[in-house]
C-alpha cells in the first residue's frame, strides 16, 4: 500500500516539473505593449478598463463561502447516530457549532448581513 502511494506521488511530482519545464521552454520570450493595452474595436479605450464593484457583494461572496464551507463540515455530523459516535468526536463537533454560532452572531452583529442601500 505505501509503495503505492509513494508511486504514485513520485509520478505527480515527475508530470509537474515536466509541466513547468514545458512552460518554461516554449514560453514566448517578447512581451509586446500593444496586445496588453485595452481594445474597444481599434478605438482608444473611453475609461479605464477597471470598473468599481461593490464591496458589500465582495462581502456577502465571501460570507457565503465560509458559512457553505462550515454546512460541508457539519454535514457529515447529520449522518451519524448519536450512539456511534464517540465522547471526543461528540464534544469537538459541539464546540465547532458552538464556534459557527458566535461567528453567525458576531456577523449580525456588525451588520454585514444587513444589505446596506
């Protein structure tokens, strides 16, 4: 079994570093200005080619992101019966849920769950 993944890693390895050096190699070696500029249609660009976003939908990404990470992490705990699992596991999953409520309340808190307009 561990030869296997020692194979199995050496070989991950061994295609990575092919892929660099194969990056590497055929890389072009002249940047042109000209193709990194913007283009709107062979007209000089009106504005800047960055347009401002708002930072309360950055906010909200990102909330989201953790607390679906979180869901990912709890949901497994829903699969097991209570008679399975042991005292240590039952203690953690109950601390980690614990620490999920203080962040949900600490975010209410702050209002960043409050859609600002």
């Amino acid at each position: 079994m561990k030869s296997t993944i020692l194979a199995f890693v050496v070989v991950l390895l061994l295609v990575c570093f092919l892929l660099v050096v194969a990056k590497s190699v055929s890389a072009r070696r002249v940047k042109d200005v000209e193709k990194s500029s913007p283009f709107e249609c062979g007209f000089d660009p009106y504005g800047s080619g960055r347009f401002p976003f708002s930072l309360q939908f950055f906010l909200v990404a990102i909330l989201f992101l953790l607390f679906d990470l979180e869901i990912a992490l709890i949901y497994p705990l829903a699969t097991f019966k209570a008679g399975y699992m042991s005292v240590s596991a039952s203690i953690s999953s109950f601390m980690f849920l614990i620490i999920v409520l203080f962040g949900l309340i600490h975010e209410w808190n702050e209002g960043s769950l409050q859609w600002k307009s």
